[in-house]
C-alpha cells in the first residue's frame, strides 16, 4: 500500500523540507537522509546559488517537489507560464511525483500566497478535479493534493472537509498528500474530531504524509511550522500509518528552524509508528537501497 | 454564488488594507459594515465571529506580503527607519499587489514606485530610488539564468555587423549616488546564518548600522554573478555606454562608437579603453552569443 | 576618411580585447583545473585590482506554506510581523564543498 500509482511506485521513508539555513550542513555533513521535499517555487528562477545547490543535492539525495501556488482550487484558468516552468524543474529533480494544496490563492490574476480554503460543494469538485487532471496531464507525473490548515468555514459548504477531499481525488483520479497536523489544526477551528477525518480518507491514494508543529492561541490554532510535532499529532500519524501502511512521510519546519540534527532528529521519530522503524533508526545509505519496481 | 463570485469577494475581504492596529477594517470602501458582508459567506463558530475568523486570512495576508518584499530592501530600510519604511511598503503593495505567482517578484516595481512617491523618503529621494534599484538588481543578478559566456568558436565567426548580449543576470545602473556603500555597510552588519538551536535559544541581532552619507556622483555600476556569488563592480561612463549599446541589441561596428559619442578623448586613447572594456567583460563572461 | 580611421581602430580594438579577455578567462579555468582550490578562477578578480564586493544574500527561499500572522486580536499589531517572514534566513554563505 505505501508503494502506490500515485507516488509512482516509490517506497520512500522518513524526510525533510530543504531549507536554506541548513544548506551549507548538508553539503559538507553529507547527512544519511531518506529524502527531501522541496518548495518547487523557490527553485523556479533561471539559474544561482539555489539551483547550484539543488543539482548538488540531487547528486547525493532523492528529491520530491512539494507546491504552495497551483491553486488547484481556483475558478479560473491556470497559468501556462507557470506550468511550463514546473515542468522544467521536474525534468531537473525527477520528482516522482509531486503535491500541491487543496486551495485557492488567486483570482483575476492577482495573487495572495496563502492556502485559502474552498467551499466544499459540488462545484468546487468539478473545477478543482478539471485542473488537477490538466496539471497531472500537462506535467506527466502523478499530483497528490494536499489538504489545508484552515480558519474559516462557509456557508456555501455541502459537505465535509473529508468528503470534499475523497471526491475531488477521486474525480481528478489523483493521491494524496495527509497532512495530520493541518487535520489537527483545522479540527481545533472548526470543533470536528481529527480521528474522524483519519479514518474516512481513502487510504488507497496516500502517496505521502506530512508532519508539522502548530501554534495554539487563546481562540484559534494556526499552522506555524515552528515546533517539533505535538503529541495529538503524533496520534494521527500513528492512526494514519496504520490505515494506509508506512508511506513516505515528511517533516516540514519553515519558521525558527533549529539544527539540522535537531530537525531530521524530530523527523526521525515519526519511525516509532512505523511497523519496520524504531525511534534510533537512521535510513539506508542511497547505494544499500532498493526501489519497488513499478 | 458562484465558485468565481466567491473567491472574488473572499481576495476582496482578505486583501483589503489593515487599520492602523493592523487589524481587519471595519468599514468597506463604500461605508457598508463588512462584518455584516462577511457574515453572509463566513460561519462563525463558538470562539470567533464571522469576521474575526476572516481577520486572520487578512492579517496573514499583509504580514506575508510585507515580510516577503521588505527582506529584499534591508538598506532602504535602514536608511528611511522603520516607521517610514513600514508606510512606503504598505502604500507599494497597495498599489501593487502579487501578479506572479513567485513571491520573488514582488518587490520588482518598487524602485520606479518609489520615484513617482516622494511623499516617503522626504529630502533623500534620489538616494532612496538608487538604493532601491540597486537592492533589486541584487535580486535579480542573484537568480536570473547565466548562459554560456563567448568562446573561441564564438569569436572565430564575429564580425563587425554581429550582435553580442550580455548575461541575463547582469544588471547595469547609472545611479545619482554612490549607492553601493549604503547598501554594503548594511549587509556587512546582517548576519551569516540564522539558526535556532534549542541549546542557544538567543538569536543573533543585527547592530544599529551607522550608514555613510555619500555625495551626489554620477556612479555607474554593474551588478552581476559571479561564481553564485553577486558582486558589484563600478565602471566608467565609456564602459556604461558601450555596454548598454550591447544590451540594446546593437551591431559591435555601432557598440564602439557609443562609448566615446560625445569624448574628447584621442583615437588612440578610445582604442586603448575600448580594449580594455572588452577585456573586462570577456574575462568575466559577460559577453554571450546573441540567442536571437 | 579619418573618421572611417577612427572607426576601424575602435573595433580593431574590440575584436583584440574580446580575444584577450576570452583566452584569460579560458585560462583561468584551465589553471583552476588543474591546482588546489585555493588558486581558482577567483583569481581573475583579484587580479584586475578592483575588490570585489561581496554582499550577504537574505533568503530566497520566500514560498512557503506555513501560517503566519499568528496571536489573539489583543496582541495583535506591527510586532506580531516583525521577525515572522516567511524566511528569516542568510543563504549567501558558499558552500564549502
């Protein structure tokens, strides 16, 4: 199960986002780590010291391409331009597969940066799976979409967060990209049990799981990336690993980053839940590795 | 509604400038209470109203967009202070929302903003617009692509009709002002790494830097990559001249004539700083074949 | 006539610093080849007597999918966004590789 159409096969273990500040570690360290997850704007630019030190990762290191502005959920059509510069870094990384938001983020040609939340409703659906397909078309890799953290709900909304979910991958015929802390968060908002979310996902179309730390505030919780994994988190990801099997899974820290051994140390616990994994576990080196064929 | 006419009205709502406290105004454009507007397509739950729930996209959205620009003009906004600097970066994003889908190119209508806004720099705006231009040909040397510069097979087939252009990542400035020792003395006090370990918890701070004055000069200036690293290099009006006439797309037959159009300069002596202008840019790579 | 003289020399002047900078900067790469790191094309900088300024980079790692903005109404004003970029980081140290 964890090896499936929608992460091309790949069976990939415990990761972690590519930041900037632990560059010059990993290129000198050379740290034994499973993979890593890139933002794919960040190396959209015409050449430098990212993309020098993205082929010098992509030497030592397997690379997965994660995006924060498709907007799979926008109403209007996408942006070529955007596309076909994707297109070229997947070429560069050979990203198995690649993720994007289950959001919107732009409309008449103005753009937000952030995650905003859809109405889940029958419409919705249709538009959001109708760009999926067009992406995963265009860029002939397989999309796993990714639910969002969110803070507001909507009138308009049909359905369950969950069931918007499951609807739109199986309409796009696409996998998903869990992300338990974003479930966790946005069940703190919104009063809904988190387990419940966990338990009705299609467990058949998770090509990968994210891990996060969150703020919690006097009346909300957002979505910060700035703490190690908390215990509720944990829970889901235990629940979610026995569902859907021991999928490739990733730590993301974008705010307050610690040491790099301080990150990869709080990704590696996630192998406590895993049935093959024990907390010390470090991966295999890169040439003792050995990929499911498709 | 339609999936459209909702996401219009929420990037409406989301989008719209803070108050002053940097919190979600109260009044629309039109007088109208948004409270109520937003209401009619946002639930409220048992902790948050309609609105103060929406308030939070709101202020996520500024506080990004103001982070995102702001780190690119560390010197502009060390030479205005943060107030001032604050308000011009409101007042551009006003007028300037994200058209890309990068946030890299947010701040790239700044500088010519800036020019048209003297209402925030008070007394220095020549010297802010320089900083600014300077800090966003910083940004754009950093990452733009670097071709292949000329090489022996290039220069075999070159002619006095052929075209040459100059790397994408190679900017070219005629500032007012000596700008680069503003915006160095403020790098040089920025620090190297910013990591937060759990054992030292204490972040390095960047110190008050105090920023040399210069005077009004005519500097020209090329701002360009080198080995991944961005470098600035003054060069003579001659060399400006010749190498914007190479950027314009102009024949190397027209190219040496621009450098010295209005010089008093002896044949001899063109030749020699025309050589020497070659010299330069071809041991730096600045030179590429024309991709047209 | 002098004019066309003029002309001629100017370009003559181009083609042989195009030539001369080509084959030093060709040069230079060869060297870097073949010795330590530590006489690299750097070289070539320093050699034409104009120190190179060498500005730090803040972080261009700016897209992210993180919240941010965070804190209750009360607390909420121009400090909540200071120091919560979305990259707060220097990524302009060369890797020592």
């Amino acid at each position: 199960m964890p090896a499936n159409r929608f992460n091309a096969f790949t069976d990939y273990g415990v990761g972690i986002g590519l930041r900037v500040p632990h560059y010059d570690h990993i290129l000198s360290q050379k740290p034994v780590v499973d993979w890593f997850e890139i933002i794919s704007e960040n190396y959209m630019v015409g050449g430098g010291h990212a993309l020098k030190v993205l082929d010098q990762i992509l030497d030592q290191y397997r690379v997965v391409q994660h995006g924060v502005s498709m907007y799979f959920g926008s109403a209007q059509p996408l942006n070529r331009e955007h596309l076909r510069r994707l297109k070229e870094l997947t070429k560069r990384t050979n990203t198995p597969w690649l993720s994007d938001h289950l959001c919107w983020g732009s409309v008449d040609g103005r753009y937000t940066h952030d995650l905003l939340p859809l109405p889940y409703t029958f419409e919705a659906i249709r538009a959001t799976a109708a760009r999926i397909r067009e992406v995963q078309d265009f860029l002939e890799i397989p999309i796993a979409v990714e639910n969002v953290s969110s803070y507001a709900e909507f009138h308009e909304s049909e359905m369950t967060e969950w069931e918007f979910l499951n609807e739109v991958v199986h309409a796009a015929d696409c996998g998903i990209l869990l992300d338990v802390n974003n479930i966790y968060v946005s069940s703190q908002n919104h009063g809904f049990d988190p387990m419940e979310y966990v338990n009705a996902v299609a467990p058949d179309r998770v090509a990968q799981i994210h891990i996060a730390g969150h703020s919690k505030f006097e009346r909300y919780t957002l979505d910060t990336h700035d703490h190690p994994v908390l215990d509720p988190v944990w829970k889901l990801y235990a629940r979610a690993i026995e569902r859907v099997g021991p999928t490739a899974t990733l730590l993301e820290w974008d705010d307050n980053i610690p040491t790099f051994d301080e990150v990869h140390a709080e990704a590696l616990k996630a192998n406590r839940y895993r049935p093959e994994g024990n907390a010390d576990a470090l991966p295999l080196p890169m040439e003792e590795r050995e990929e499911v064929e498709a | 509604m339609t999936l459209l006419e909702f996401q219009r009205r929420m990037a409406e709502d989301v989008s719209r400038p803070l108050t002053a406290g940097f919190m979600m105004q109260e009044v629309g454009p039109d007088g109208s209470s948004v409270a109520e507007s937003v209401a009619n397509y946002v639930k409220p739950n048992g902790r948050l109203s309609s609105f103060e729930r929406l308030e939070i996209y709101n202020r996520q959205y500024w506080f990004r967009l103001i982070a995102a620009v702001s780190e690119d003009f560390p010197a502009l906004n060390a030479m205005l202070g943060p107030k001032r600097f604050d308000e011009l970066i409101l007042n551009y994003l006003e007028e300037n929302p994200s058209t890309s889908f990068n946030l890299r190119d947010l701040g790239a209508q700044l500088p010519s903003w800036l020019e048209d806004h003297p209402e925030f720099t008070g007394a220095h705006l020549d010297l802010a617009v320089d900083v600014a231009r300077l800090e966003w040909a910083y940004i754009e040397a950093f990452d733009r692509a670097a071709m292949p510069p000329l090489d022996e097979t290039d220069l075999a087939a070159l002619q006095p009709t052929s075209v040459l252009a100059l790397q994408p990542h190679l900017q070219l400035l005629a500032l007012r002002y000596a700008a680069e020792k503003v915006v160095l003395a403020v790098h040089k006090n920025k620090p190297d790494v910013d990591i937060v370990s759990s054992a030292v918890i204490e972040r390095k701070t960047s110190r008050q830097v105090r920023l040399p004055k210069p005077r009004r000069s005519l500097t020209y200036l090329v701002v360009h990559r080198y080995q991944n690293s961005v470098y600035y290099r003054r060069i003579d009006r001659g060399a400006f001249l010749l190498l914007s006439a190479i950027r314009e797309g102009k024949p190397l037959a027209i190219v040496v004539d621009k450098a010295f159009c209005q010089s008093g300069l002896l044949p001899s002596a063109r030749a020699k700083k025309i050589r020497q202008y070659f010299v330069h840019a071809a041991e730096l790579g600045w030179l590429i074949a024309n991709p047209a | 006539m002098k004019s066309t003289t003029v002309h001629n020399l100017a370009l003559a002047a181009a083609f042989a610093g195009l030539l001369g900078g080509t084959s030093a900067r060709l040069n230079a790469q060869t060297t870097a080849q073949n010795s330590a790191p530590s006489a690299n094309a750097g070289l070539i900088l320093v050699a034409q007597n104009q120190a190179p300024a060498l500005p730090k980079h803040s972080c261009k790692g700016k897209n992210d999918c993180k919240g941010q903005g965070g804190g209750d109404a009360k607390h909420a004003g121009k400090n909540s966004c200071k120091g919560k970029g979305a990259c707060a980081t220097d990524g302009s140290k060369t890797p020592k590789v």
